[in-house]
C-alpha cells in the first residue's frame, strides 16, 4: 500500500473534535464511494471505521479505505456469522452472533462513521457500562 501522508480521518477527528458538515459530506461521500466499489467487487470490509481510512497527501485529502484483514468476499463464501470488527462500529445484527449480510453491516459502520464526524462521539456510548456496544442490540 502507498503512503498515506494524510494520516488517519480519526486524527483530524480527534483533533478537530467534530467536524462541519460540508467537510463530514466531503469525506462521507468517498467512504461510500470506496465501499460501494468494494461491494460491487463482492467484498464487504467489516471493519470499518476512521482509524481504517487513510488521507493522501493532496490538497483535497482523497480518502483511501485500509485493513482489510476481516474482509470477507461474498462470491466464495457463504454470509458471514462471526463476530469482528471494532465495537463501536459493530452492526446490531453482527453481534447477535447468527449470519448476516456483510454488505448491511459495513453500511451500518459507515452510518456511525458519518456520525462521529459530525457529534463528535460515539452514538450508543454509555460511561457507566463498560461494554458500551451491548447497548446497540438493546436500541434496536
């Protein structure tokens, strides 16, 4: 893989806090971009989130998606049963440890993806549990 020398979106998240939702547009759209490319190459990531996508070191930071070391591609394997991914990120249905469509779930990661661009934080975060995740399965 080519050097990135934009770092990682969670960088700037971090360091921004948020961000507006012109630039949250910016970067969404190129996630989604890569991810449907992906799909459409029967490959569902499962396991995205900020820290797996890379900036490049243009001036309109292009999006790169990285880590696909639990991707999965759908042409030579049946749907997906096991747990992985990054909590935070995790699809409810991920967890409830049945199979699933791995292209649903990774669209649900983008979703919270999309989210913590522009809150901030994470949406089912839950300082008094420390198994925040759990949470999700109980929203749905």
């Amino acid at each position: 893989m080519e050097y990135a020398s934009g770092g990682e979106l969670f960088e700037r998240i971090c360091n921004a806090g948020r961000f507006s939702e012109d630039e949250a547009r910016f970067y969404f759209q190129q996630l989604i971009s890569g991810v449907s490319y992906c799909h459409a190459m029967q490959v569902c990531h499962r396991d995205l989130k900020l820290e797996n996508t890379l900036l490049d070191g243009s001036a309109a930071h292009r999006l790169k998606i990285c880590d696909f070391g639990y991707s999965k591609s759908s042409v030579l394997h049946s749907q997906p049963k096991s747990t992985v991914g990054t909590p935070a990120y995790i699809a409810p249905e991920v967890l409830l440890k049945k199979e699933y469509d791995g292209k649903i779930a990774d669209v649900w990661s983008c979703g919270v993806t999309l989210y913590v661009m522009l809150v901030g934080a994470y949406p089912f975060e839950d300082p008094d549990e420390p198994k925040n995740f759990r949470r999700t399965i109980h929203v749905m």
